[in-house]
C-alpha cells in the first residue's frame, strides 16, 4: 500500500473527463485520500481487535506480533 502510495503521489494524473464537474473535481481527490487512509487503517483495526480476545498473531512461522496493550 505504501508502495502504491508513493507511486500515485509521483506519476501524472491523467486529465479529468470533461463532463466532470467542478464539484465531483473536488471531491476526487478527497475521496482518494479516504480510501487510502481506510487502507492504513483497517490493519490497525485487525490487530487491536485480535489483541483484545487475547489471541497469538502469528506473521510468518515463529515470528508474531506483540499484543497491542499489556495487562497487569
């Protein structure tokens, strides 16, 4: 995703079509950037939500993930 990130951030956009308005102009781009930060996001959700039941989360063969909170 980061990779994809910065590939989009330093290519050229290609030209808008012009039955596009100036408000769905606008809004492109925000929309864009939501999704992207939903990207960020949603694995961040995963691993909170799996730290919280308490279960391992296993990467690649023995290396795992630390819970997200610690309990005394």
């Amino acid at each position: 995703m980061v990779i994809r990130f910065v590939n989009r951030h330093y290519s050229t956009l290609p030209p808008s079509p012009a039955t596009m308005s100036q408000r769905e102009g606008s809004v492109a781009p925000a929309s864009e950037l939501f999704l992207y930060a939903l990207l960020v996001v949603q694995p961040l959700v995963g691993w909170g939500m799996l730290s919280a039941a308490r279960y391992p989360i296993v990467l690649f063969g023995s290396l795992h993930l630390s819970p997200s909170f610690r309990t005394v």
